[in-house]
C-alpha cells in the first residue's frame, strides 16, 4: 500500500518541514563541521526536538530527522563507538517522534488536522563527504558500494520507527538504484525519492531527472518522487519533467535559491522569490503534492504554504 497516496485520498496537499541544519544556525548554533546538523544531535539533542515541534506548530504534516549528515562511519570518526553512532542515528528519529506525540497529544493541536508523520532523511555519500559532492555526484563508487555504505544506516532508521524514509538529495541515479534495492531488501519500510537538480531538466550529476525517476518509481517501496535542494526557479519545470516517467505523488521541497560554496560551509547570494510560500503556488498547480522547504527555508515559509495547502482543491 502506498502510505503516501492513502493520505493524499483524503486531503489535497501534503505540507513538509523546512530547513533543519540553516534553522538552527539562525539560531545560534555554530555547524560549520562535517558532521553538520549531526553535531547538534551530539551537542544540543533538544534544538532540534523543539525546531521539530516549531514546524508540527507552523502546519507541516511530516518533518524530516536530523540524520541527513548523520553516518556510523562519521560518528565513529568522531571517536564514538559502533553501538554509540547507532544509538545517535535512533535518537534523531525519536527526537522527532518526541515532538510529534507532544504536539498531537494537545486537542487543540488536532482541528482540521492530520496525525503528523516522521520521515527519516537518507542524505546521500556526498552528504558524508561533507565537500558539496551532493551537489556534484561522481563519487566513483559502485552500486554494491553505495549499498553497504547505506545499509546500517538504513537499518537503525527503520529500527527506531520512522513511518517513511525520505532518500533526499540524491545527485546521481546510480544511488538511487542502491537505495532502492535496499528497500526490496528490508521490505519492511516505505521511502520517496528526491534528486538534487542543476537546471530545469537534470540531476546535478547529469542525467535527466525524466530518466532518474524512470529507473525507482516502479518499486512498490517507492511512495512518492520528487526534487529538494535545488533551487525554486527550476522546480516548475522538473515537476513537468516528473510528470512524464511516474503517476506517484511528486514531492518538491527546494531551497531559497541560494547557492553553497562547500570552500566556505556556507551560502552565497539572495533567495530567489520574496514569497516562497506564495511561489509554492505554482508548484501545486503544476502537480506537486507534497510540498516544503529545503536549505534556508523557515517555520515562517512553512506556515505560509499549510495556510493554502489544506483549503487547495
């Protein structure tokens, strides 16, 4: 059963979080480290519990973890132990299962409400290389690689509970394929898929995205497919692109258009649109349904997409 499409019989829109790592930085936190939002899960487990909570509050339906630059092998290189990084990927699912049982546990939370959804975020090895490669893709490693490189990750996410996994970023299709096939592998949790893109028609490795999404949207532990991380002004158009390899739910959740300079940890530039929430308009119109924000995106962006979303038709 598609977990995805069974929600979306019953309410036209599905609101995401915003942006975690960009978050907690505007709020003081200092993540200018390879282990990024990670290192707050080490440091200050309860920011990101409460940025949790502040997104359920603003109207998403789902958030995502704090495990997208979350890897055993990170943390161990950190000096933790093998059982330690597990136990810290669990936590960061049950952060946000913390925050969502706080937050529905509260009739007036309820109104006109969903129960929310916890999706545990698979980044992809670029993430864990922490030099832009997600932007880039080519890391040169196989399929089978890449598998065993996400498999106890994996595994530790499902274990801890999360209702879906969210396989984001993803700049190659080669990466895709193994996430996908280790889905088939534990059959016992549902995922989407969402490419980080360069322009309107391609993954950031090259590959067109029509071609990308060709290649999972027909596993039956893919829910849904979609784009984040990329910016605004290309999402009209890759929406279009999806259209043409799947009828699964497409998910958009871009960034403020900002560009990262991997030399710096940082963001360059201006967001590319006054009103993100007002722009995420026109994503809906042209067929995305699952719809939030990325990198440098706010409780405030979320807000202003759940005030429409939930009225669409």
């Amino acid at each position: 059963m598609n977990f995805i499409a069974s929600i979306l019989d019953h309410q036209p829109a599905l609101v995401i979080d915003g942006a975690l790592a960009t978050e907690l930085e505007r709020r003081g936190y200092d993540l200018k480290d390879e282990l990024w939002s990670a290192k707050i899960l080490l440091e200050k487990p309860e920011a990101i519990r409460q940025l949790h909570y502040d997104y359920f509050k603003a109207g998403a339906d789902c958030v995502i973890t704090a495990s997208y630059q979350a890897t055993i092998a990170g943390f161990m290189k950190r000096g933790l132990t093998e059982t330690e990084s597990v136990d810290l990927l669990k936590k960061s699912v049950r952060l946000a299962i913390e925050a969502r049982d706080e937050f529905w546990n509260n009739e007036a939370n309820r109104s006109g409400r969903m129960k929310p959804f916890v999706a545990a975020s698979v980044g992809p090895y670029g993430a864990y290389l922490a030099d832009g490669s997600e932007y880039r893709g080519n890391y040169g490693l196989s399929e089978e690689q890449l598998m065993d490189f996400h498999r106890p990750r994996m595994k530790a996410l499902i274990e801890a509970g999360a209702d879906i996994l969210a396989c984001e970023t993803i700049p190659t299709p080669i990466e895709a394929r193994a996430l996908v096939k280790l889905l088939g592998e534990f059959q016992s949790v549902h995922a989407w898929i969402s490419f980080s893109c360069r322009d309107e028609a391609h993954v950031n490795e090259g590959d067109k995205l029509e071609d990308c999404i060709r290649q999972v949207e027909a596993s039956p532990y893919v829910d849904a497919v979609g784009i984040n991380c990329t910016s605004p002004r290309f999402i009209p158009s890759l929406i279009r692109e999806a259209k043409k390899a799947t009828t699964k739910p497409i998910l958009v959740y871009p960034n403020s258009g900002e560009t990262y300079d991997a030399t710096k940890s940082d963001w360059d530039g201006h967001p590319v649109y006054g009103s993100f929430s007002e722009e995420a308009k026109v994503w809906y119109e042209a067929g995305a349904r699952l719809i939030g924000g990325c990198c440098r995106t706010t409780p405030e962006d979320i807000h202003g997409i759940a005030g429409w979303a939930r009225s669409s038709s």
